[in-house]
C-alpha cells in the first residue's frame, strides 16, 4: 500500500464542501417513497449515510493553514481511500502497545502495614483510598481485605492479612529442603538425578506421605513441568548441570585412605630435605596434542538444526607434549614425542625456546624416551644430589623403569607418585593449566585452518600450534594456582573436605596393603628371574641413614597399579 502526502488546500475544500451540504429531511424521503418496503429500506440507507457524514464532520472540524508531512494518503491499488476525500483525519503518530500487566513486578505489604489500614477504614472510618495513599498500598488491594476482614467479623474467624501463597503448596518448606539436599549428595556422589527422575521422586515422596496433589501427577505417575519449574525458583542452590564422564576408577580411587597415604608420603619427603623450596618442588605429566581440533563455539543463524566447522580430517594424528612445572611458578621447557621413526629438526619449528624432541612410532612415552626426558629434566634444572628436587607424577609404567629410577637416583630427582586414578584431582598440571592449554590450542587450531582454506593440519604444524597456546596457558598465577589447589605447596591436608570423598564411599574400603610401620627407610626392589607381575618389597632398616632408593610397592596383579613414593 503506497502511500504519498496530502494538499492541504485539496484537504480544506472538502471539509467546506462537507459542511454546506444540505441532508435531506424525513418527510422530504418519506415522500420520494410509494412503497413502504422501499422507505423502510431507503429509511436504513440513509440513516447510515447520515451517521457516516456526523462522524466526518466531528474530525474534520479541525483546519490546516500548513502543509504537515506526517499526513498521509493511503492507497489500496488504484483506488483512493476516504482519506485523500478529506473525510477522516489521518493519525499523526501510532503510539505502542502497553506491556502486559504481567509484567509488573509485585511487592509484597507487610501484614501489620495492612492490618493497621484496615483497623483505620473499619474502627476511625478513613477512606480507602486515603487509608491506602498514606500506608504506601494499592487501594484496590486494600478495598478486597477490608471486605474479607467483614465477611470474617460476621462469621467470627480469624483474618491474616497476608497472602496465603501455600494453600496450593504439595510439599512443605522442610520437604523440599530435604529434598533439595539429597539432590546435591547424589550429585557429589556421581549418581546425580535426571529431571525425569526428580519427577518421578516427587511423586513417591509425596504420595508416600499421603500429601494433597494434582491429578496429573497420578496419572503420568511423576510430577508436572510447573511443578518442577517451580521447585527450581525457590530452591536456587540447585541447576541443571552437564556432569563430566567419570569412570568407575576414578570415582572410587579417590578416597580418603588414599589421599592421606600420599600426603603422609609426601610429608615424610620434606621431612627429609628440610631446605627445599617452592622452586624445588615439580610436577610432569604429558598430554595429547592431535591433529584434529575441538572447534570453538562460532556464531551462526538461529534456529539451524546443526552447524558445521571445517577440521583436518575425522580421525587426528597423536603428538605427546610432556610438561614440567615448579611450585615458583616457573615451567621448564616442553618435551614433545612424534609418531615417526625418527625426529627431524623441522618438526620443532615453531614450539617454544628449549623444546626437546624425540620419536616413537605410537608417539607415545616409553622408559628409553621418559629416560631420554630425565635428562632434559636435568639440563635445565641442574640438580644434584647436594641439591636435590622434587618431581610429582602418576605411576605409569614407563615412569618407574629400573633405567629412569638409576638415573633418578645419580642425579638428585625425588621421585613421588600419585595413587592410581586420582590424578584429575591431585595433579597440579591437570588441575589448573591442561585445560587452558587445550582451550587455546583448539582456537590457534581453528585460526589455522581459516587461514590455510583447503589444507589439512599435519604433525609439522603442531608445535608451531602448541608454542601459541603454551605462552597463554603457562602463566605464573595457573601453575601456582596448580600446586596451592591440590595442596602440595603450601602443603595442606584439609584441602579436601569429605564431601570431595562422597564419590568413593561406595566402594570405600581398609586399605590392606599399608604396613604397620609407617617409618620405613628404604625400600629396594630385586627382579626375579620368574616372569610375574608381583614384586617382592624388602625392607631394610638397618640403612636409615644412608642415600639409598625408597619404594614401596604393595603386591598386586596388576603392573601399572605399582605405587613408587620416592626415589633419592
């Protein structure tokens, strides 16, 4: 509909036009008519023509000396509306629709402000509207409790003056509190509720307590989306959440028998090397670096089912990065392992300064490459055995080879292990700074590939990649942070509460395998000629003074689960 400006003189004669025409009268049509089905209908024409022209000629009353631009002419195709004849004045401007009165934010009166209004309308016959203009009330809702407060004086009840925002109520506020803490266990114990399942215990909770519900609720035999919604809204300690996969092992290894055996260990380490400090203190651990990214959330169109985002392929290409890091904050120089036969200076390119590199054809650790590791260790840190450090780590195989616990032994390097599985919690470098680094990586690895269109990422890209996001995540505050969470420096053996150990009470369990004498010296380990998983601890306390090697290694059937505490 198009739509143009209007002459204001074209405007002003019409209204003219429209006042000196004459209406006919009554008796002059009542005349014109010898039927009188022809005059009643006529009668009806005309009283309706005769309504039409008052109603043009109460708005157009109004006269325009000058043209005004926001009057304007609608069209509907070639047909001129009544509003280019001057019959009807134009809306200057179109004001917008109110907001909804839901959308008024309610305040709750106090009970004795709105008792004292009503005693003041009932007893000292003020107004209502007087009565409510000095408490600072609505009137209206001043007007509904005066009545009630009558009705209820006739019937002699009592009379709250406040609302009853219970009577539909399922549970009380001690139920839902019970309810709400139940949740939160089942949760910290890894066997958190789905909203399906929150439903359908409400339901039992309160049918087994024989509580007043909707009849919905028996029939879907769960409770109802409001219900729950509304659940949500008075509880707010409570959300949805998307829990982390945790397998069984990690749930379970994480208990307190287990944490305290290796904070006890740990403390005996510095018991022993009183004049270490927070640079002395270190943690390694490796992590996978593939060539296939996790691409980062992208904006995109509302409403579209799925978006996509380019990566190098389905399947990525394995480089391990092993990382070292201090409680002072500092971070020694990565080490990064290439699935090739063997290492090419090129495929540093781009890593950070004093990059180590050696090659696998998994790419993966093994004892030959984690000695080769060691080594690096000791370029950089320049430890001995007059100035001996700390190295935290898991208990992987390859960390407690015969090779890597000699060369450990020659040149200072404490080595204290982790109990199996707990790693996620007790490890600095996963705690605070791996995250990070995958965070970043994942982002330098989206910018490369926007800016590379149609090419691939391959290995000899990865540390240019990986030397972008270590600058970002290696930062003093994440690896500091790193030790103080987990408690190893400053050492603090509360900084787990038991709530962190609701996990593992299932399972939980003695530990059977700690010897009695917790004073134990050193611990050396004799291969057998037998090809057997088992390794024969003995314990010799004869040697407490000298410098030998300190492991302890209960009897399992399982090599990888061998717990190595220290090595000096």
């Amino acid at each position: 509909m198009a739509q143009d400006t209007v002459d204001a003189a074209v405007f002003a004669d019409s209204v003219n036009k429209a006042k000196v025409k004459k209406v006919p009268s009554i008796e002059t049509l009542n005349s014109e008519m010898p039927t009188k089905e022809l005059r009643k209908d006529r009668g009806k024409r005309v009283f309706k023509s005769l309504l039409n022209k008052l109603r043009c000629k109460k708005y157009a009353s109004a006269t325009i000396s000058k043209p005004d631009p926001t009057y304007r002419v609608a069209y509907l195709g070639n047909v001129v509306t009544g509003w280019a004849k001057g019959k009807y004045l134009p809306v200057a401007s179109i004001n917008m629709p109110r907001k909804n009165k839901s959308d008024k934010k309610l305040t709750k009166v106090d009970s004795i402000i709105m008792e004292n209004a009503v005693k003041s309308v009932i007893n000292d016959g003020s107004s209502i509207r007087g009565a409510a203009k000095a408490a600072g009330i609505c009137h209206q809702t001043l007007k509904r409790y005066v009545l009630k407060y009558r009705n209820a004086s006739l019937e002699e009840q009592p009379v709250k003056f406040a609302p009853n925002y219970q009577v539909r109520k399922v549970f009380s506020t001690e139920l839902e509190l019970l309810l709400k803490e139940y949740l939160i266990k089942a949760c910290k114990l890894h066997h958190g509720l789905t909203r399906k399942d929150v439903k359908k215990l409400a339901y039992q909770l309160a049918l087994k307590n024989e509580l007043k519900f909707p009849a919905s609720w028996e029939k879907h035999n769960e409770a109802g989306e409001d219900w729950l919604k509304g659940f949500r809204n008075r509880q707010r300690d409570i959300s949805i959440r998307k829990p982390e996969g945790t397998s069984l092992s990690r749930a379970t290894a994480f208990n307190e028998t287990n944490v305290n055996e290796f904070f006890n260990n740990l403390s005996n380490v510095y018991q022993r090397f009183p004049g270490l400090e927070a640079s002395d203190i270190y943690n390694l651990d490796e992590t996978a670096l593939t060539t296939v990214h996790n691409p980062p959330k992208v904006l995109g169109a509302r409403g579209q089912k799925q978006i996509g985002q380019v990566t190098s392929g389905e399947r990525g290409v394995l480089v391990t990065a092993c990382c070292i890091i201090n409680a002072a904050g500092q971070a020694v120089p990565p080490y990064l392992i290439f699935p090739r036969v063997y290492l090419k200076p090129h495929m540093l390119t781009g890593a950070p300064n004093g990059t180590g590199g050696n090659a696998n054809k998994s790419g993966w650790v093994n004892g030959e490459i984690f000695v080769d590791i060691l080594k690096h260790f000791v370029k950089f840190v320049k430890c001995s055995k007059e100035k001996p450090v700390i190295l935290i780590m898991d208990n992987h195989e390859s960390h407690i080879t015969i090779d890597s616990l000699e060369f450990s032994k020659d040149n200072g390097i404490v080595l204290v292990t982790l109990p199996p599985h707990t790693s996620g919690k007790l490890q600095p470098l996963d705690k605070t700074v791996y995250k990070s680094l995958k965070t970043n990586y994942n982002v330098a690895c989206n910018e490369w590939m926007i800016s590379h269109p149609g090419r691939p990422i391959t290995i000899y890209d990865i540390a240019a990649l990986f030397g972008t996001a270590y600058v970002k995540a290696f930062t003093i505050e994440n690896i500091m942070n790193g030790f103080k969470s987990t408690g190893i420096w400053p050492m603090n053996r509360s900084i787990f509460t038991a709530d962190d150990f609701l996990a593992s009470y299932v399972t939980d369990r003695e530990n059977e395998n700690i010897p009695e004498k917790q004073n134990i010296s050193s611990v050396d380990i004799e291969p057998t000629e037998e090809k057997s998983t088992e390794t024969r601890m003995i314990v010799d306390e004869a040697e407490a003074g000298s410098s030998t090697s300190v492991i302890i290694a209960p009897k399992t059937p399982q090599k990888e689960e061998i717990k190595v505490l220290f090595y000096t």
